[in-house]
C-alpha cells in the first residue's frame, strides 16, 4: 500500500466517523432525512472546509471533491436503517473517531504549511481541521461545543498539530514525522478514553477561595 | 421585460421575503432595532455571503451591493411599524419565500458552474445560498434550525440546484432551463406548503424495533 | 509614540479586553482549560477573522499574526487564576472593551477600503469586525447574541465605521479622522454604559395596539 493511499483511507475512515457521529446526534433530535444527511456532511467536512476558505484552497475539498458527501449519505442511511446496531458499535466508533481526529489535525497543520502560511496558523487550523466539524454540530443542535467543556480531545489535536508544523518548520521533512503525530495524537485520545482522563475545569467557588 | 430584469426582480423579490422572515423572527424575539435590522440582513444574505466566499467572488454581492442592505433595513421598517399588518399578510410571504428559495437555489448553483466549479460544489452551494440565511437567523436565535426539522423546503431548493447543475453540464444551455428548476421547485414547495407534505422522521423507538 | 505604535497599542488592548470578556463567559459556564482559552481567542478575533475572509485578506490576521493567540492565552490564564480580581475589575474592563470596539470597527472600515471594496461593504466589516467576535463567543455559549438585545453597542461601532468609511471616500485622508472616529464610538459607548441608553425595543403587544 502507498502512502497516498493509506492517507487517502485514513481520511475516508475519519470523514466516515465523524459523518456517523454527526447523523447520530442528528437522529437523536429527531431531524427529518434532510437535516440527518446535513448533518453528517457538516459534521464530517465542517472542519475543512474552514481550514480551507482561511487559507486561500478555493474551493475548499469538502465541496469539491464528491467522495466526502457520498460518505455522509452513506453515514446517514447506516445509521437511520441501523441504528441499534450503530449503537452496539459504539466502541469501534471511537476508534474511528480518535483515528479521524489524529488524521484531521496533522493533515490540516501540513495543508496550512504547504500553502505557505506559519505555524502559528498551521497549528490554530490544524486543531480546526480535526474539531471544526464537530463544533458546528452541536451549534447546530444548539448546545455549547462538548469539546470546549471536557474530555482530552481539541487537545490531543492541538498537540499533533503543533509537533508536525514545528517539525516540518525545524526541516524535519522524514517521511516518519506524519505518522508519529498521528501515532501520538491517537495514543492521547485512546488513553484518555480508556483512563476518564480531563483538563482541568475551574469552577467559580473554588476560583474565588483561591 | 428583458430576462436580466426579471432575474434582478426575482433576487430582490426573494430578499425582501428572507429579509422579513428574519425580521420577524427577531421582532417576536424582542431583540432592539438594531438587533431587527441585522436578523433582517442575515437572513437574506447569509447564504449568498457563504456561496461567494466558498466560490473565490470576493467581496460576496451581498456586502459589495449597497441595494441587499437598504432592502433589509425597509423589511426591518414594516415589521416594526406594521406587525399587525405583517402577520395578517402571512401567506403572500411565505409565496415570496417560496420565489426567493426557487431563485436563489438555480442562480447560486449557476453561479458556482460560471465560477469553474464542479456539478457536486453547484448542488451544495445551491442549497446552501438558498436556506444558509435562514439557518443562521435560527442559530443566532438560539434555536436547532427549522429547516433541519421538518416540510420540504431545503430538499425543494436541493433538487432545483441539482437540476440546473446537470443539465448545466449536460450542455442544455437553453434558456429555459433555470425557468423550469425554479418553476419545479417553487411547484414543489407550494404543495408541500399546501397539503403538508414532509420529510420521513425517525423516531429512536420506531428505528430500534425495525 | 508614532502613529503606527499607537495603532498596535490600541489593537492589542483592544484585544486583550475581547479576550478576557471571552474567558469570563468561558469560565462562568464551567468549560475546561482549552474551551478557557478557545473562547478568549475567538472573541478577540473572530470578528477580524470574518472580515479578512469577506476582503480576500488570505490568511486573516489574527492567524498569521502569533501575538493574538498569545494575548488570548495570557486573558485567559489571568481569568483562570485571578478570578475574583478581574470581577473587580470590571470596570476598568468595560473601558478597554470600549477602546477596543472603537479601534476595531475604524480599522476594520479602513481595511476593507484599502482592500478595493466600497463603502456599504466597508461599513459593514468595520461592524463585523467589532462585534463578531462577541457574536461568535455567545453562539458558542449558546445564547442569543447580547449586542442584538439591548445596549448601545453595535450601533456604535457602526457610526465610528460609517464616519470613517464616508470620510476616507469623500477624500479626507487627514490624519484625525480615524482618531475623531474612535473617539466619537468610544464616547458613544460611554455614555450610554454611564446613562444607560438603550435603542428601542418593540414588545409584540405594543406594536399590535399601535
């Protein structure tokens, strides 16, 4: 297998579990087959399509390239015609997703490099690539982003992001540095669902003692 | 009546009647009058302002062209001086709504085709220029937008971009075309109007039994 | 202190209140430390985001620019550790996010003017410039955005826009026109926070009697 096809799967499987992730909040809010298909679409392509209006890749590859929406239909159908079976997966789901996720942060960071921006905005529209689509989610279906308020998951994306746009900065142009971030990023994600492992929040009480 | 002036009408047509659903909704909101005039504005440029900037048409036509703002600020005028009158004239809005989604979803697809688009950019763009607007008046009304939930209203703009964008590719560049995909779409969105017609739900009880 | 120092003083004053108005929001709602600082930074610079996107500014400032996301990370840090000090200082907090609305919506008008594009577009990204930040910071917290409720806000960033975008336009490129600009928005913004002005509201049943 080369490595443009393995990016290339790597890429379906995160659109693919984002856009499962998207239909099945959608369902859930009981969204009609439109809103259940928009969903997954925005879900899974959101993100890029951001990185891409900001950085110029007109127009963006979410739109331009057919594949990402047959990916959300097919997501919305599985889970309208599947869905206690897509709940039994749940599981599998969040691999898919932690894989999305790494794939997503380290792609956008090297996009956003390769059109010749800095790693500043590398590592800003890296963490956007992998988290976009699922904030506009839940604006969507009007609740505050789940990714602002807990779990280790915009953070292990902001880090796979950082090590790939200042490895790539530092010269570092091996073939490895790609796979290590996402490698990285993954373990993260897997290890903080595994252990309930959270950023700290700060409640008022305690801020106001302190 | 040339056919630019019949396409210049339509497309203010469909403002003035995005821009008073906008103003409305703002208005019942009780939000003050600048608050009114901005829900106006969005709402009837929202998605024309997404379209041009996914499409590479910088500055987007509603910011460059002073007439979609004065149009919007006289919606917000009405709605705030003439309610009563306004909601006793509900049905001939919802048929310029009707003009407005069938104009927009053709003429955005079009455009996004002239821009050197692909047929898949034309139909999401399409619909996107057609209901982006009333999606982002609900977002910012702090509501899961209509359209994801219920009638046949994206799914009529959705198949009149689609039909504009293939036979737009198939070379039927006949002048009848974007007349019938608005014909069709405001056929189909007056009966769905008409008789009730909606989109399949999914309830999760209904889905886990099947 | 030159003028262009003045200008970066102001911007980042500016947006270091954007900030911490963004991290206090973040922080009463109990995110964690990433969703603390994602909150600061789009408040700080979403509006300008928004408006570099609309101009063809590719990539937006406040991406390429590292010293914003850092002032976002020190507003956020210093909300987060110093709680009960920054509510005490709330006042003095008001002062700069006043100073900040001023510098951006006059800057924001003289970016989209020195990009090519005309006056109404010019008024208007100077508006958005101002408040989109804080527009994006309430959707992400889920609530209608405050400035289309109530206060003499937006209403004040776009007069100090509209001046400058008129005057630059008229050909009064003399230097104290931006500055009269700022100074007219920033005394609007004070006195009605002083007298607590308001713009008018229209309750449905009001509008119904009258």
């Amino acid at each position: 297998m080369t490595t443009h096809a393995l990016f290339t799967l790597l890429d379906l499987i995160g659109t693919f579990a984002f856009a499962i992730s998207g239909a099945v909040a959608a369902h859930q809010k009981k969204l009609d087959l439109f809103g259940v298909i928009s969903l997954a679409y925005v879900t899974a392509c959101g993100g890029g399509i951001i990185r891409d209006i900001c950085i110029g890749a007109i127009p963006p590859a979410g739109l331009s390239d057919w594949r990402y929406l047959v990916v959300a239909v097919i997501a919305a159908g599985l889970v309208i015609s599947m869905n206690a079976l897509v709940r039994r997966l749940s599981h599998p789901v969040l691999l898919f997703d932690a894989a999305g996720l790494s794939f997503f942060a380290v792609f956008g960071a090297h996009k956003t490099l390769q059109f010749g921006h800095g790693i500043g905005a590398a590592i800003i529209l890296g963490t956007v690539s992998a988290v976009g689509g699922g904030v506009m989610r839940d604006l969507f279906l009007n609740r505050t982003p789940v990714i602002l308020q807990k779990e280790i998951y915009a953070s292990a994306a902001l880090f796979a992001a950082a090590f790939l746009a200042i490895a790539e900065e530092v010269g570092w142009s091996l073939q490895w540095v790609p796979w290590t971030a996402i490698a990285l990023c993954f373990a993260i994600r897997y290890l903080s669902l595994r252990f309930n492992w959270n950023l700290p929040r700060f409640s008022d009480d305690k801020a106001e003692r302190g």
